[in-house]
C-alpha cells in the first residue's frame, strides 16, 4: 500500500503565484432526459483542495472528464464549473476548450488566486490511450500546457486507475504533488483494510460482476473481511454459479459479463470460501406495477431481479449490525426506481446504526446515500470506484505511481 512519504503533497511547495494545473475526478451521474448533473459530491470533494491552492494564491487550471466519447453523458463541463463556484463561493472561469489558444489564453490571463476549468478532457483522443507515463509525456496535451504550469497536482483519486495522459503524462514534465483528497483516500483506505475491527463485513453489488470473483479472493486471502455479502448483479450471478436458475430476463443482463470463465472462478471462490459468502434467499420483481419478494426456490421468474426480496434484506440486516466493519461497494438493486430502493437504503441504515466504522465506496453507492441522507452519517465515503477495486486488489494506481516516479525524478535535480 502506498504511503505518503512516497510522493510528494501540497505541504512541500511554495503555490504562492505558481500556475497549477489540477486533475481532478467530477465525473457526475446526470438525468438521462435532461443531461443535469443531479449528484454533485464528486465536484463537492475537490473544494478543500481548490480552496487551499487559491488560499495560497496559486492560479488553478482544472482538468477533468465527464464520460468519454459515444457515451450518451459525454458532455461539457460548464455545469460543473457553476456548481463547483457555488460549492467555494468563489468563481470558477470555464472554457469549452482544452488545448486550443482559447484554452491557452485563458491559462495566461489567470492572476493569483484564479480558477479556470477547462473543456471535457477525453474530447482529446490522446486522453482516451492507455499508455505509460513516457509516452503519455510527449502527448499533445502535455506539450501544450506544461510548459504554461509551474506545478502538477493530482485529486483524482475516482480515475487513479486510469494510465491516461491528464494523470501519468503531466507528473513527467511538471513537479507533482497528490491533493488533499487523494492523500486522504489512500491513507483512509490503508487504515481500514489492513487492520479492521472484527468483525468485519463486505457488502459486494452494482451492476459489474467481472471482477468481484478476483476481488473476493484477493479480500478473503488477506482476512480483510469475515464475511462477504453478495447483492445486485453480483448476487444474482453468485446465485447463479450455485446452480440457481436466475431466468433469462436477469440472466440477460449478466450476459456480456457471466463468460464461462468468469462462472467457473464464480464457482472456485464459492468452493473455498462459500461458509463466508452469504447470497440471497430471495429477490424483488415489478410485478403488476408494484415490487413483489421471489424466494430463490421459486426461481426461474419472468421479470428481471430489480432488487434483493425482503427475507434477503433482513438476513444481511442482522450480519451487518453485528459487525464493527462495514463496507459497501455498489447497490443492492435498482435503487432509483420507486419501491426497489428498499435492498439498498435498509443495508446502508444497517451500516450506520451498526455503530461501527462504516464506508461506502464507489459513486453510485455515494450516491444512494446521499439520496437517503445518509451519506453524512456514514464514517467514510470513497469517490472511487474502479479505483477502489483496483487498491482493494493491491494492484497499482497508475496515478499514484506517477507522482512517485515524479517526486523521484526532481528531487534528484
């Protein structure tokens, strides 16, 4: 795990008139009818960063993404720009370009405690490569602003686990420093997971199945978790590596995900862990309009599982208020439509009437708290999500491995 001594923070620079380009994570779920931002903790939690750096009268340029290309939410970042103002009660200049000479001109005229926020990163095709850190360094997008900044922060924690160029190129060319946020991601997710108090919960969900198998190996080899709840597609997969016909309306969604390989690693993990794994009992279908409770013996159904049934959410109820760790990555079920909220929202009360040390991570399940105004009564809550997965598999953040190499490079000069 990483340590902070490792890389470089705010606390090692002088800012005081300095040009600062930020990369920052405010990728934002939007209303799908009206492409409005309508969960804005993400943009939320970059203010103690942005704060600071123009309390030191730094000139902050902000680079972000929303979605990425042919996404029906890739869009521009101009709502952003006025909500994050909002948030610091300060302006925040936007310019819908990113590496052009409106861009450039609008770094120039910046003065000391400014914030400019630039177009949608990924309208740049360089931003969409994987590649490492040397070749993302001679990327347009680095030619074109480094040499306008004196120095590189990265607040990205939510994109951490993305080698692209607005997070690994920079940290080559520019002195580099993680933000407040991703300095206290790692050092909070560090604590939890190496020595949590027993016992401890997972609760595993979202609509991703593909890595849960390694992730519940990975978790359960290094005792991080007594127990791992299943809900969501994960469960319904879990269920079905167990020999549950889910039906072909659930099963359809799984589709791309539940490969035969992906099924039979389903089924190694349930064969060396399956006395710590607990899976549904029943499920939540919409049947004439309203939500109806399925037991998994009474399985296959027409309808899709939407969320976990009632006996399910007061099983994994009674696991979760004895433990002194929760955490929870993804949703029970389909939390925004009425009557399916129900799975999500009672796991999530458990977590905090539990009195132990709760976390959420990932943005949907932040997200369902703060729909349930409970975000702010849970110990902890992760912008990340990929990201998390990848720490969780003690696998390396590209990002964060940038600003070690940078804090390498020029410490030497």
């Amino acid at each position: 795990m990483t340590c902070t001594k490792e890389y470089n923070t705010l606390d090692d620079f002088n800012l005081r008139d300095k040009t600062v380009i930020l990369r920052a994570d405010i990728n934002c779920p939007l209303d799908k009818s009206t492409l409005k931002i309508i969960n804005d903790s993400r943009i939320r939690s970059i203010v103690p960063t942005v704060r600071e750096l123009i309390g030191k009268r730094a000139k902050v340029v902000i680079l972000a993404h929303q979605s990425r290309k042919g996404k029906w939410d890739f869009i521009g970042l101009e709502q952003h720009a006025d909500l994050l103002s909002k948030s610091l009660n300060a302006p925040v200049k936007y310019v819908d370009d990113v590496i052009g000479g409106a861009a450039k001109a609008a770094v120039k005229a910046l003065r000391p405690g400014d914030i400019l926020l630039l177009g949608n990163v990924r309208a740049l095709d360089s931003e969409s490569a994987e590649a490492g850190m040397d070749v993302h360094a001679e990327a347009d997008l680095v030619a074109e602003l480094a040499p306008l900044a004196d120095l590189f922060v990265c607040d990205a924690f939510g994109a951490a686990h993305r080698s692209q160029c607005s997070l690994v190129g920079f940290p080559a060319k520019l002195p580099s420093a993680s933000g407040r946020l991703m300095a206290r991601e790692l050092y909070a997710l560090k604590t939890i997971f190496e020595d949590p108090r027993r016992p401890s919960v997972f609760i595993i969900g979202g609509a991703k199945f593909a890595d849960v198998p390694c992730m519940i190996d990975r978790v359960m080899e290094a005792k991080m978790a007594d127990n791992i709840i299943l809900v969501g597609l994960a469960g319904n997969a879990f269920l079905s590596a167990r020999g549950v016909d889910i039906g072909e309306a659930s099963g359809k969604v799984l589709a791309d995900e539940l490969t035969p390989e992906n099924f039979a690693k389903a089924r190694e993990v349930l064969s060396k862990y399956g006395q710590h794994i607990l899976l549904p009992v029943d499920v939540a279908v919409e049947r004439n309009g309203r939500r109806e409770s399925v037991s998994t013996g009474d399985m296959p159904t027409a309808e899709p599982a939407l969320d976990i049934g009632d006996r399910s959410i007061e099983k994994f109820e009674k696991v979760i208020l004895s433990s002194k760790t929760a955490f929870m990555s993804g949703p029970a079920g389909m939390f925004e439509k009425p009557g399916f909220e129900k799975g999500t929202k009672r796991l999530i009360t458990a977590m905090v009437e539990s009195g132990g040390l709760s976390v959420l991570g990932g943005g949907h399940t932040a997200g369902a708290a703060e729909r349930f105004d409970l975000a702010d009564r849970v110990s902890y809550v992760s912008t990340g999500g990929g990201a998390l997965e990848t720490f969780l598999l003690s696998e390396p953040l590209p990002a964060v491995e940038a600003l070690i190499r940078s804090k390498e490079k020029f410490s030497r000069r």
